[in-house]
C-alpha cells in the first residue's frame, strides 16, 4: 500500500471489486448520529460501529490518500499531526470523478489552510465485506465529505489572507515608526540648546562617536551605546547582538550630571546571576570641550 500527499495524483481512475458483501446497505437511508471528530478518534472502531450505527463526524481533517489494491482509501484525523483513521471512499471518489473533477486537486491545495481543512464533515458508516469461504470482515465506508469548498472560495481566502497579512505588516510598520519617532523627540529634548543630529543620522553619529569626531556644541543620538569599564567608557555595538555583533574601540566618556551617569548605569548594565551584564542602550551625546574634547552624555532614551 502507497500513501501519499492527500488524494490528488490517483483516483483518476475507476475500482472493481471481487468482494462480496453480507446486507447490502444502502448510505443514503442511513440516519447517521453526529459526532465530534475528537469523540470519534477517542473510540475505536468495534465500539462505534455496532448494530449497523452510522456517524457524521464533524471537524475533521483529511490527511491524506492511497489505493490499495483496488479499492480507494482515505485517511482522516482529528489534527495534522494526529495519527489517522482509514475508511473506503471507493464509490464516493467515483462518484467524485465524474461530477466534480477538480475536488482532489482543491483538497489538495488547502491541506495546510486552517480555514478549511478540519472544518470537513464527513459521513460514515460500516458494511462487511467477504465470503462464506473465507469469512466477512466489517469495513468503515465514506459516505460523503461537506465543507469542500469551491475554487471561488478558496481564491477568496488566498486574497483575504494576503490582505489581512498586508494590513498587519503596515500595523507593525507604523507602529515602528511612531515609536522611533517618540524616541527621537525625547533625544531632540535632551538636546535642548545644541544643534541636534536626530535618528535619522544614527548610522554617522554611531561612526563620529567610535573615532572621536563629536563636535562641540552639537548633540547626537546613538543607539547601540554599551557602558564600559564602570562607565568611565563606552563602545558602540553593531549587529543585533546575538547572530552577528561586532563591538567599536572604547571611548572616554563624561556625563552632564551624575544622575544622568546613574541613568546610564542603570541601563546600561544588568546583574544576572551575580554577574554584570552589558546591554546596548541609546543616548543622546553632545561633543565634548577644550582640549579633551571628551563626549558628555546628556541623557538616555527609554525605549518603550
């Protein structure tokens, strides 16, 4: 026996049988008592189908199809990644065929789209198959599958899908931007008095700060701030710090006031297990005076 995919690369074809059949049963004058597709897998099939009992199974999944010899086979669960239940779908996939060629290929295509796949309801009942000779066996047979949807609806969720994925982005795009912008305000705050190079500039002020090129007077927002040495010095980070970072020269550094300097530790360095853990903080840093021309922090910027 040869399972694949789901159904869509066989059943193009028609099934004969050698079997015989004990009491016939006719599907379509069956009442069928609904169940969930969980209390369906939870039971086995001898204490289901007793006493010619029929079952529509609701929020089912079709995991996937095979022949075997020639009959039809499909498999059904109650998840993607449940273990499987088997029925003979040989008449429906015939029947199938012949008015609705393209459900395989539509059952198929959404295997993977929780919108429809497990939203099946499917129609069961049990028949036995066999011989005087050799004995009968009890089959579970599918009667019918509700909730294959059409082309249409499926083009329609693909779109509605990909909007919704659309809209969520530029959710997260604008959202992004407005808090950079709030962070950015804040810098242009403390910046008060100096000539303000913004977030905009953050790529230059990161480069003018790790060679010493501030100048004085102007007051420069930088991410990627990493506190060193007690805070005596500072380096800049580059990278996202876990799959790829690469970490500036140190630089001296000062402070406009020693709450600023508290601030900065704060921030700055963590305590983890009893060790001192430094993390990359932004700040805004005016350009430093006279013959030093050491950089002063003027504050740090919280991101929220």
């Amino acid at each position: 026996m040869k399972k694949i995919g789901i159904i869509a690369c066989f059943f193009g074809f028609l099934f004969t049988s050698c079997l015989s059949t004990n009491n016939v049963v006719n599907p379509k004058e069956i009442t069928y008592e609904e169940i969930t597709a969980q209390d369906f897998f939870d039971s086995s099939d001898e204490s289901l189908f007793t006493d010619g009992k029929a079952y529509k199974v609701t929020d089912v999944y079709i995991i996937g199809a095979s022949k075997e010899y020639n009959e039809a086979i499909i498999y059904l669960g109650k998840n993607l990644n449940s273990s499987t239940r088997s029925v003979y779908a040989t008449d429906y996939v015939v029947n199938m065929n012949n008015t609705d060629p393209t459900w395989r290929n539509r059952i198929d295509s959404i295997k993977y789209n929780e919108h429809f796949n497990g939203h099946y309801v499917v129609y069961l009942y049990s028949q036995e198959v066999g011989d005087i000779f050799n004995g009968y066996t009890k089959r579970i047979y599918l009667y019918n599958i509700e909730g294959i949807p059409t082309q249409e609806e499926i083009d329609a969720d693909i779109a509605a899908t990909e909007a919704a994925r659309i809209a969520e982005e530029e959710a997260k795009q604008k959202a992004k931007e407005e808090k950079l912008a709030k962070m950015n305000n804040a810098g242009k705050e403390l910046a008060n008095g100096y000539t303000y190079h913004g977030i905009d500039e953050v790529e230059k002020n990161q480069k003018y700060f790790a060679n010493g090129a501030l100048e004085s007077g102007h007051a420069y927002y930088i991410s990627g701030f990493i506190v060193k040495y007690g805070g005596s010095m500072a380096k800049i980070e580059y990278g996202d710090g876990f799959f790829f970072s690469s970490q500036s020269s140190a630089v001296y550094i000062d402070y406009v006031n020693q709450k600023v300097k508290t601030e900065v530790i704060d921030e700055g360095i963590k305590t983890l297990l009893g060790q001192d853990i430094e993390f990359p903080i932004t700040v805004v840093v005016a350009g430093g005076k006279g013959i030093t021309n050491i950089p002063v922090v003027l504050g740090v910027i919280k991101e929220e």
